[in-house]
C-alpha cells in the first residue's frame, strides 16, 4: 500500500509603504492522509504599532496573468499584487521520499 503524501503550501505576501508601514500576509494549506488544515495570518506594523492576527478559515487566493489576489474574510483583508519581474522556482530540496520546490510568483510586485 502507497502511503498518501505530505503537501504543505505556503504563500507569503507583503506590502511595504514608503513611510515604513508594513503588512504581511501568510497562508498555508496542509495535507497528509486524512488531516486536512488551513491557517492564515496578518502581521501589520503601523509607526511604532505591530499587531498580529490569525485564523483557521480558509483563506481565498488566485493567480493569473501576474496578478495576485487574496482575500482572508476572517481577518477581514483583501488585496492584489501585481507583477514587475519575471517569476522563477527552484528546487531548493530532493531526495528520493520527495521534494521542496520554492515558487516565487512575484519577487517584485505593486500593491493595489
């Protein structure tokens, strides 16, 4: 018998104002066998204010024609990246039990 494998997805996406105020955002969907998890999460600085906040729902995202976007209805965020650079991945591990490939879909993006 085969067993199932283990997939972990994790999106990382941030936003960077010209006064220093920042936002980052972190979905991850696990899979392995039966077990099924979502989380996501926001990290927002905001002057000399950090305040972090995280949610077991599902978080809502898509990608097409260098466009990201995403939306975390418990945390109340949405947004869209679009892209200025090419995308790019890289096997970044690999054996014969399986692999981790790094997919960056936008290593520079506007924020909208």
């Amino acid at each position: 018998m085969e067993a199932t494998p283990f997939t972990l997805v994790k999106w990382y996406m941030d936003c960077v104002a010209d006064s220093g105020d920042a936002v980052i955002l972190y979905c991850a969907e696990l899979r392995w066998r039966a077990v099924h998890a979502t989380y996501s999460s926001i990290l927002s600085v905001n002057g000399r204010l950090a305040e972090s906040r995280s949610s077991m729902a599902r978080c809502r995202l898509s990608s097409a024609g260098g466009q990201i976007l995403v939306e975390l209805p418990r945390l109340g965020v949405s947004g869209s990246w679009q892209a200025s650079a090419a995308p790019f991945q890289q096997t970044v591990y690999e054996d014969a039990s399986g692999s981790v490939l790094w997919n960056c879909l936008q290593p520079r993006a506007s924020f909208i």
